[in-house]
C-alpha cells in the first residue's frame, strides 16, 4: 500500500481533534492537563458545539488553555470560574458553558464560588483536576495533598495537627440537591481515557439538558510538583491518591449511565 | 406627560436598570443600598424584559458574575455598600485590565472596618485612586439625587460602553435612602444578540462560523507586550479626562469664596451658600459629577478669582487632595468633614467656611 492509500479517513484510528490547534503546551512531561485538553476539545468537536462552547479557564497550570482548544474563552480570577460561568450561562442559556478548574482553584480559594454553584444547581459543567498540589506557584500544599505527602510549604510531610486533613470535595458536591452528575475519573490509562472521554462528553450533554451541575474530576498526576517521573508519578498516583480519591461515579441522577 | 414618581434613591437604581435594557445585576445584601436588589426581586424583570436578577453567595461572587457576564458583551451590573466594595476590589481590577463595560455602584457607608450604617463619603480614594491593584481608572460618577441616581443608569452604561470601562456610581447613604420625585427613563428593549456582537465585536459569544475564538484574559507573561496594554490603558484614560470631566457650578460668577463637595454633601452646601450670601457673603459652589476624571480646570480657573476654598466631605479629608493638586495659585485650601456617619447642616458649614476664613 502507498502512503496515500494509508491516509484515508476510514484507515484513521487516532488523530489530533481540530480543536486542538498546534501551540506548543507549556505543560510538563506527564502532565495530565495535556490530555485533558485533548478529551475536552475532542468532546466539543463530536458534539458539534464549537460554535456555543464557551470555556472559563482557572488561575492554576491551566490558566492559557485558551491558548490551546479553539473555542471562547474567559480567564477568572482565582477560584471564581463557577461564579463567571453561571452568569456566563444564565445570561447566555443556549451556549454550552463549562469551567475547568485545579484543586487549590476550586476546592480552597474558590470553595464558595464552587459550592453555590453546584447547589443552586447552575447548568454548567465543571472539569477538575484534582492533582493533590499548586502546580503552577511551585508545588506548595494543597486541600487536597495527601497526608504526608511532601511539598514546597509541607517539606516534612502534611501533617494533620498542623494542616488538616486531605479535602475530598466531589462527595461533598454530589451531596447537594444542584448537582446532576459528580465522577471521579483518571487519564493515566489508554481504558482510563476513553472512560473519562465518556465522562466529560455526559457532563456537557447534561449542561445543555438544563439538568444541573456536573462536575467530573480527574485525579491527574503533576510529575515537576512531586518531583517523580511521569512513569513513577503514575505509579504514586495508582498507588497512593486512589486511595483517598477512589475513581467511579460518585452521583448519577441522569437517565444515562456512564 | 412625564409620570413624576416618589421613591428612595436605591429604588430608583432598580427601576432605572430595567428601563435601560440591562441584562443581568448580581448582589449581595449589605445597609444601606440593600433595596435595589429587594426592588428587583419585587418587580421581576425576567418575566418582562429578560433582565437576570441573582442573589449571590457574596460579593466576591457577585463582581466576578460581572465579570462574566460583561465578557459576552452583556450590560450588567452590581451594587454593595463599603465593606463589600472592599471585596470586590481584585474583580473590579479585571474588569479594568479587561476593559469591560459595567456598572458598580457603591452606596457608601461610614468605615473603617464593618463601620457604621450610616452615610459617609469615605471611599472616595478607594474608588478615584484604583482601589484594586495595578494601574487603573474607573470612570465615577457622584449622584446628589434621587433623580441622578436613576439618570446615572442610563449614563453610566453609556459610558462603559462608550470606552470600554468598568464605571462606579459613588453615591451615600443619603441619597440612597432619600425620597425625592423621579421621572424615570423611557423602557428600552434589552439589545438583541445580533445587536450586542455589532456593538461588542470582542464578545465571548460562543465563536460564530467565520471568527477565531476570542478570548478575554488579563494575563500576559511578555513584559514588553503588558507594557504596551498599559500604555494602551493609560492613552484610553487620557482620553476619557479630556472629554468626559463633568460638573456643576453654582453662583461662582461673583465668588469670594468657593465651596467644594460631591453627592449629598454638595446639597447641604448649596444651602450654606444661599445662607451664606443672604447674610452678604459672596460664596460659590463647585459640584464635581465625575470624580474621575477630575474637574481639575475648573479647580484651577477659580483658584485664581477666590480668597479660599472650602472642601466639605464626609469624611477626614480625600477629595481636598485632588482640590490642592490642581490649583492654579496659592490660595488657601481649608477642609470640614464629619465622619462616623454623621451628616453636617448647613450652619455647620457657614461656621466653618466663617470660622477657617476669619469672615466676620
Ligand atoms: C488571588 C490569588 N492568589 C494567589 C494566586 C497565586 N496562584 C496562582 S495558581 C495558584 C495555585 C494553583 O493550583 P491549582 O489550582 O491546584 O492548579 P494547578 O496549577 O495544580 O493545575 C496560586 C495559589 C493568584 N494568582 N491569585
Ligand atoms: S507543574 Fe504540574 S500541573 Fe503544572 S504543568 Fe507541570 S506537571 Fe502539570
């Protein structure tokens, strides 16, 4: 077979969403933003909404997604993403209107914005990398860092008496009568992948159903905040972080099942 | 015939945001301003207009859905007294670094700190000098009526719009609480969303067949680029002062003295001028509308034909700095302010123009 015969559209098994245009990632090796990005540009292109699609990056690692998927975007303020997106959806209601958020940006300095949200039930979906650290300040503790877990303000391990616990948001979030659909997924897995495709692919389909707040977390791994290889920061994450984060749908009040 | 109606200040907002087409106001309670938002929950502008009212968690909350909702090129607005304004201040930054159109209204009440109730005009650096960080300007406008609190609407909107700026009504408690006669502005549709992508080619619509996205952020990590923004801003503000500095000037012609102040204050003055001049003394009024830009000539024209100024506030002592950094000559700047919520009279104000002047 010649090279032209190969480049058919039916001989295609994988190829970069056109959504996703060809600005080189500030992301590290591993990380799982990259990936992320990839799903949520590939959901959009299949649901056919780039032309209602409207992102609210955080202030966090993914604070230029906009730099990366080809639909409008807003940059908020720190932890305000969930306050920006619900005027954003309540003044626009037919645009699909989702936000994409690290653990210190929704789940320490944007609790409030986040929790209201959810509970007056905002038709939007939430996207949330819970990687256990602030990836973009340099590594420092988290909410949702792991007891133990050394990082640039923990350097001997996060202790409890002086830190508190590791904060475990999205049970808290399925708990409020707003919230249509709370998961938990991973990306560290080709079966994982295509698991948390299905995910955000449910959490934009339920925005656009006017069924309330979705969020979908992903327990992503931040190789440079941990200081692990990408190949080991997997291993940690499996290892460590699914213990307190245990993937699989935490709340599912939809017909569909994911 | 024009329907002349009597409400209070804060009431007046409400009804005036709804008539001018506005499409979304988030709020958060807070004494004294709490009844424009009471106001629209009673009238329920979305089973008439559309408009979207929204109580929210707070108004850290509340300025970032304005943020938000200015982004897609909608006119919204917010409304808090001091403390709360205080919160808002990191959001009102983006707006400005965003250059969004929107409308923040601060009902000033007594501070430092959860303060007092009652009326103050003690944020007057907060909203002239930036408030938020980094370098920029809200365009304020200081209603003294209940009619300019209504009128200011329409006006502040269009001047958001106008330059692509976030401008703050900084009105007082008095004004918002005061029940005074209103004509209201004609009712407005609210813009189609045709309208709004002609008007807001910047928008964030949601990106229509033919246009790249467009994005709304506020960072840049290449100093030479943000520089360029600032000085991008900073030309727009230059601008905004030559064109749009507004104010009102009362029995100046023959002043010997001139009296200075905004908003409800300058009501109490105009009546201490009258009093002043029905016991013979020659006394001006000089009302600045907008705070920001400065009536900086104006201060200076008539620095040149008084024996002093009198700067009246509500406070220790802020606009008075804007007064003595634009006068043309060397004339005496004295000022009289009463804080902690209390409001001064108008012999109040005679004794100390008499009192600071030696006018016997
Ligand atoms: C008001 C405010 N406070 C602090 C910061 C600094 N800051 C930037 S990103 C960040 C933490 C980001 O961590 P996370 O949300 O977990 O996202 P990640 O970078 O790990 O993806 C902090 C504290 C800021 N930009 N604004
Ligand atoms: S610091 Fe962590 S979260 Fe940020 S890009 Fe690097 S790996 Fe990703």
């Amino acid at each position: 077979m010649t090279p032209e015969q190969i480049k058919k559209p039916e001989n295609v098994v994988a190829q970069r969403p056109a959504l996703l245009n060809d600005n080189t990632m500030h992301y590290c090796p591993g990380c799982s933003h990259g990936v992320v990005h990839k799903l949520v540009a590939e959901v959009i292109e299949e649901m056919g909404a780039e032309h209602i699609a409207i992102g609210v990056a955080p202030v966090g690692c993914a604070v230029m997604a906009y730099n990366y998927i080809d639909v409008d975007w807003i940059e908020a303020a720190h932890g305000r993403a969930p306050a920006v997106a619900t005027a954003v959806k309540r003044l626009n209601p037919s645009r699909l209107v989702f936000t994409y958020q690290g653990d210190g940006d929704l789940a320490a300095i944007g609790t409030a914005e986040t929790i209201h949200a959810a509970n007056r039930g905002e038709n939007i979906a939430i996207i949330f990398i819970n990687n256990g650290i602030y990836g973009m300040t340099g590594g420092q503790m988290a909410p949702t860092t792991l007891e133990g877990m050394v990082t640039a303000t923990t350097p001997y391990g996060r202790r409890v008496d002086l830190n508190g616990h590791h904060l475990n948001i999205s049970p808290l979030l399925a708990q409020l009568e707003g919230t249509c659909y709370v998961t938990r997924q991973s990306v560290h897995t080709a079966a994982a992948v295509r698991k948390a495709k299905k995910a955000i692919r449910q959490a934009f389909e339920n925005s656009m159903k006017g069924l309330g707040t979705s969020v979908v977390e992903i327990v992503s791994t931040c190789s440079s905040g941990w200081k692990l290889t990408p190949a080991k920061a997997n291993d940690w994450m499996v290892e460590h972080m699914f213990e307190a984060y245990p993937v699989g749908d935490i709340k599912n009040t939809t017909t569909q099942k994911s | 015939m024009e329907e002349v109606r009597l409400m209070k200040g804060n009431e007046a907002i409400a009804h005036a945001a709804i008539r001018y087409g506005v499409d979304g106001y988030f709020g958060y309670p807070i004494t004294p301003q709490s009844e424009i938002l009471e106001t629209l929950e009673e009238l329920m502008p979305w089973e008439t207009t559309g408009m979207v009212v929204l109580q929210a968690e707070s108004e850290v909350a509340a300025i970032n859905m304005v943020y938000g909702g200015a982004s897609t090129g909608k006119a919204v607005m917010t409304s808090s007294s001091s403390p709360g304004v205080s919160l808002k201040q990191e959001g009102i930054s983006y707006i400005a670094a965003g250059e969004l159109p929107a409308l923040i209204i601060n009902c000033m009440r007594g501070g430092p700190g959860l303060g007092t109730l009652q009326p103050s005009q003690a944020d007057y650096f907060q909203a002239t000098k930036g408030g938020g960080h980094g370098d920029y300007h809200l365009i304020v406008l200081a209603p003294a009526t209940v009619q300019e609190m209504a009128d200011f609407v329409g006006l502040g909107f269009d001047l958001a719009y106008k330059w692509r700026n976030p401008v703050l009504m900084l009105a007082d408690g008095v004004v918002g609480q005061m029940m005074e006669k209103v004509v209201l502005p004609e009712q407005r549709p609210r813009r189609t969303e045709r309208e709004i992508a002609e008007q807001c080619p910047w928008a964030v619509t949601g990106r229509p067949e033919g246009r790249g996205p467009n994005v709304l952020t506020t960072l840049e990590l290449d100093p030479l680029k943000m520089e360029q923004h600032n000085l991008h801003l900073q030309k727009k503000y230059d601008a905004i002062s030559a064109e749009e500095v507004r104010y009102e000037e009362i029995d100046t012609e023959d002043a010997e003295y001139l009296v200075m102040a905004f908003g409800s204050v300058a009501r109490i003055c105009q009546k201490a001028v009258e009093e002043a001049r029905e016991q013979g003394i020659k006394v001006g009024l000089l009302r600045p509308i907008t705070l920001w830009p400065f009536p900086a000539e104006a201060v200076a024209r008539l620095s040149n034909k008084v024996k002093g100024i009198l700067v009246v506030e509500l406070n220790a002592g802020q606009m008075i700095e804007d007064v003595r950094l634009n006068l043309d000559t060397r004339v005496p700047v004295h000022h009289f302010g009463r804080m902690g919520g209390i409001v001064m009279d108008p012999d109040e104000v005679l004794g100390a123009l008499k009192e600071k002047f030696n006018i016997q």
